[in-house]
C-alpha cells in the first residue's frame, strides 16, 4: 500500500478480510485503495461496511468524507467530517472548518 500498488493492496485486503472479516480496519484500507484506483462505489461499500462494524471509527468519517468531496458530495463530505470532529478527531475538525465554513 506504501509502494503505491493500488490493486495489490486490495486483493491483500479482500483476502485478509477472508480470514478476518470482522476487521474494521481493514475494509478501511481497501476503501483507500478502491478510491486510489477510482472505484468509489467499492470505496463507499467499504467505508459503510467499517462504520457497520465500529460506529465511532472516526478516521473513516474522514476519509468517507474525503470521497463524498471529490464526488461532489460536500453536504455529505460536511457531515462526514463533523462526524469525525466530534468523536476528536484532529484531521476531521481541520477538514470540517476548512471545507464548511464554520
């Protein structure tokens, strides 16, 4: 994922999450991988399927948030990000003042 293989990444992920499907992290990092390779209905099913498994992940606020922005999303994007800033999340207070104005 480092190195910047996109694809790779989310075949390791989708096979991780064989073993371990209950690793909200982990479809997370695919739904950064996914979104990478511009696969941002993947990105989304992840980010849902995370927040499904761990309503109070604050760093897939973010990056739902960071999808919903580049698809033109920005009351969502907004959301998202308020979301994140309210469960203490540094990036998502930042991103939240930056992008809606409050």
């Amino acid at each position: 994922f480092e190195k910047k293989n996109y694809m790779q990444a989310s075949k390791e992920f989708t096979e991780a999450l064989k073993l371990l499907p209950e690793q909200y992290e982990i479809y997370n990092y695919r739904g950064l991988a996914k979104k990478e390779l511009k696969d941002y209905s993947g990105a989304m099913e992840d980010y849902q399927e995370a927040l499904n498994l761990r309503p109070d992940y604050a760093e897939v606020f973010v990056n739902r948030g960071l999808l919903k922005h580049i698809t033109k999303n920005s009351r969502g994007a907004c959301e998202d990000w308020k979301r994140a800033a309210s469960l203490n999340n540094q990036e998502g207070q930042r991103l939240f003042h930056t992008h809606c104005g409050n």
